[in-house]
C-alpha cells in the first residue's frame, strides 16, 4: 500500500532524500519545488517501505490505507500529481538499487586542515536552525546562537495557528541541536540594543542574520489607522502567546470581522476567531486567547480578496482544511457571477474547483450575520478602499462587480503581507523589506550573511528555508576557505549575550 503526502507538509524535503525509489517530488533540484503547496508521492512507484513517515519531521505522511476521513482525499491529491507525467515506476531499476545513481557530487570541498570558524547565528526560528544544523552536522564550527526573545521556535512557535500541532513538532527537529558540545544558546539578546553588530562582527569569523520578516505592511488606505483595525501579525502573536502583544490586544466584541487578504496567514485568522473555543483547550493557544473566545461575540468573518478563486493566496490543503469544518460553514460571496463561472468551470483539483460543494449566496453586507451558526464568507473580485468609522472602524468600502459597496464590520484584520525591518549595522533594501546580498553575503559588509525572510522576502514556508540556509552556509565557506573573512579582534573583553 503507496503512502501519501498530506495537508501538515513543510516541503523541507526530508523524505526526498531517504526515498530508495526516488518517488517524492518535486525535489529540490526540480523547477517547481518551492512552488507547489506541498511534496507528492508517486502512488505507483511507491514501494511501501516507510522511510519518508520516519524521516518527515511534521508527520504529515501515512500509509494510504491508515488515512484518516479528513486526510482520505490526499490519496488522490498524491496521485493526481503525477497523472500527466512520466511515472517514475517506468525509470526504476529492477535490481537491488532501485534507481538509476547518478555520479557523485561535492557541492563543497573544504581542506583537511580547515580550522574551526567561530559563527554567530542571530535569530533561533527555523531559518536560523537550518543553519545551525548545516554548521554543526557539516564542519567542524563553534556555534553561537542568539535570539531577542527567551524562548527558541521563532516562526514555528509564535507564527503557526495552534490547531496544527504536527506543523509545530519541527521544533522537536530543531530542540536536538541546543545541547550540542559546540553550541552556545544566548537568549535574551537583541541585537542593536545588548549588543552592536559591529561589537559580533569584530569577535567572531562570521555573523548569520536569520531576524525573519515580523513587521506588517500597510494597505496605505485611507483610516486605516482607526480603532478597530489591526495588522494579522498582531492577531497572530496574540493568540500564539506572543511577549510583545498584550492580552487584550484583540477584541471580539464584534458580530462580523473583515480580513483583507485570503493567503494561509488569513485562513489562520478566520479560522481560530471562528472555531469552537472548547476544540482549542489541548493546543498551544494562548491562555488569554481561549478565554476571550469562550466570550466572542464573532458571528462571520469575511475573507477579502482581490483576484478570482483561482488565483487566490492561500494553498490548497489550508483550503481543503476549511472546508472539511463541521462547525463553521464556509460560503462564497455571489457578487459577481464571473466568480460562479470560474469554480463551474474548473476541474476537482484545480484551486477554484476545490469550492464546488461550497455553498454560494449573494450576501447583504448591510445586515448582521446570521445566528444559526458561525461562518467564513470568501468574497472575491473585491478589492478594499477606504477605512470608515469616526472614532472606530464601523465598516469596510470594498469594490465590487458592479459598483462599491460598505460591509458593516467593527474590526478589519489587515492580512496583506509581512516584511522585514532594519537592523542596526546592516543595510537595508526599504522597499522589499531585506537585508540587500548576494547568495547570502551582505552586500558591503565582508563576514555577514543572511538567510531566510529577511534574506529573499517573506516567500515560502518552513522547509523552504533549508535550501535557504544550505545557500547561505555554503557561500560562508567558500569565503572562509578563499580567505576572504575579515580578521576578528579576540583580544577585546568578552561579551555579554545574555542568559542561556
């Protein structure tokens, strides 16, 4: 029996490279990996050996025949994947190796008497443990590890909603690393405030910067700025727990609540503000969360997006996810009847056709919400412009098919995209959000390097950053073994990094 991929997978391809019959795809070599919502087995190439479950360090893969009701429809997810390609099957190797091996690679070569680099990682959240995990497993590296919080998991334990406790276990991945003979973990240290970048720079070979994208962008809107309307990164740390976001920084008080985006981090929001506060009581949510949403007076929340189901930001199995509450109903906005066409006309696994069986109606945005059950509302086609309230948001203009409409909302969630901040002593692109480099390398400062958000801009997810990190560590080395680090000065007095 083939196993399958399903909806909690990172793509940081660890099931790639233990799989005997090279079946999972995309790889990392392939042009769509990174770009595809998840990784694919082949169903018929699959020999059920189960190397892939072992190796997935979310737990997102399982024999097809053990899925669960929910999960079931990844068989055919996994499957439909390689229908109009090649099989995989056809290429396999009769013989004990089960594949054709290519020649051998060395995509770096250090020299035998390369000597120890004392590295500085300034950021705990997966981009920087990639790093982290590349430095330590593959060179012979003093690491240091650095974070402002003093709590490690960055992304994956302030950024990922709490009912996805299997994307969460990553950080179980990562734990292994803090008590290795040749780390250092420095929580409590921000960099800028406890200690300079220069102050890093002048003591140790090199300097990693893996600070990610946490700052919101704005809709540049008019109001914008009223009570009432808050970033997604807000709402986010909220619920998570976040130290920088106080507890009472979201309030529920309101029936509807409008969120301007539909990508993942928006489908996060509808769906914690939405859910059945008593499902939530054995996740990592929040204490102060769970206790406002056993009071919430949330009725619906609106998911706003500007482009077709098609082409919609979110990625196919948080779709599927949503749509699979009991709960919760999910409705599409019948606004425009191009939007009725487009699912009509789309196939079961495109991203459109996946809202099929979903129930459309022409919503009046002038009313309150119905009572007989909490519901997420998808209004594509529909673009917001203005803010409107005098000393609160009290509604959202949006556009429409035909012309301009208001839905009344007490609360507007900006859910528009993340970007990254300055840091002192780097320079910095203002109008992507990133630390300006090339493969990694700061641009103009020799010894300092980047991975992940703050290096590419917020753009894949989890695993994506361990392509990132291999990028960047390797850029590190070829600089090291070239001699091109700049010389430390360990004579200065040591430094302070805070407390493990």
């Amino acid at each position: 029996m083939p196993f399958a991929i399903t909806q909690t997978c990172c793509n940081d391809a660890s099931c790639v490279s233990v799989c005997p019959v090279n079946c999972i795809h995309p790889t990392p070599d392939e042009p769509d990996f990174g770009s595809t919502d998840m990784l694919y087995v082949d169903p018929q190439a699959c020999i059920d050996c189960g190397a892939c479950a072992d190796a997935c360090p979310v737990d997102a893969i399982f024999p097809v025949d053990q899925l669960s009701e929910t999960l079931r429809p990844y068989a055919e997810v996994n499957a439909a994947y390689y229908a109009e390609r090649e099989p995989v099957a056809a290429k396999a190797d009769p013989k004990p190796n089960f594949h054709e091996w290519g020649p051998p690679t060395f995509d770096r070569v250090l020299p035998s008497d390369f000597a120890a680099l004392d590295v500085v990682v300034v950021g705990a959240g997966p981009a920087g443990m990639y790093a982290v995990e590349d430095l330590l497993l593959h060179t012979n590296s003093r690491v240091t590890l650095v974070d402002r919080l003093r709590d490690t998991g960055g992304l994956v334990r302030y950024g990922v909603a709490p009912d996805h406790p299997s994307t969460k276990k990553i950080q179980h991945t990562f734990a292994r690393f803090h008590n290795h003979p040749r780390l250092r973990l420095r929580l409590g240290c921000e960099v800028g405030v406890d200690v300079s970048a220069e102050e890093l720079s002048a003591r140790h070979d090199a300097v990693i910067y893996a600070v990610g994208a946490s700052a919101a962008r704005s809709t540049g809107l008019p109001g914008e700025e009223l009570p009432g309307s808050l970033a997604a990164t807000t709402a986010v740390a909220w619920y998570n727990g976040h130290p920088d976001v106080r507890a009472d920084a979201v309030d529920l008080s309101a029936e509807r609540i409008v969120v301007i985006g539909n990508g993942n981090v928006a489908l996060d929001v509808a769906r914690i503000l939405t859910a059945d506060p008593e499902t939530l009581v054995d996740t990592t949510i929040a204490p102060h969360a769970l206790a406002q949403l056993r009071s919430s007076k949330v009725r619906e929340v609106v998911l706003l997006g500007r482009r077709g189901p098609e082409d919609a930001a979110y990625t196919m199995p948080e779709l599927r996810a949503l749509a699979q509450q009991d709960a919760v109903e999910l409705i599409v906005d019948e606004h425009d009847p191009e939007v009725s066409r487009i699912i009509e006309q789309s196939g079961e696994t495109d991203k459109a056709g996946l809202l099929k069986g979903v129930r459309r109606e022409t919503v009046d945005w002038s009313a309150p919400p119905p009572y007989e059950k909490r519901r997420i509302v998808l209004r594509f086609h529909s673009a917001p412009v203005e803010f409107l309230g005098d000393t609160q948001v009290r509604a959202l203009r949006v556009t429409g098919a035909d012309a301009e409409t208001e839905i009344a909302a007490g609360r507007v969630v900006r859910a528009v995209g993340y970007r990254g901040t300055a840091l002192p002593g780097l320079p910095f692109e203002e109008n992507r959000g990133i630390v300006p480099n090339t493969r990694g390398r700061v641009d103009g400062v020799p010894g300092s390097y980047v991975v992940g958000w703050i290096k590419r801009g917020p753009s894949g997810g989890i695993g994506t950053n361990r392509a990132c990190a291999n990028e960047t560590v390797g850029a590190l080395l070829e600089d090291a073994v070239a001699g091109a680090l700049p010389k430390t000065r360990r004579w200065l007095p040591k430094l302070r990094l805070g407390r493990r």
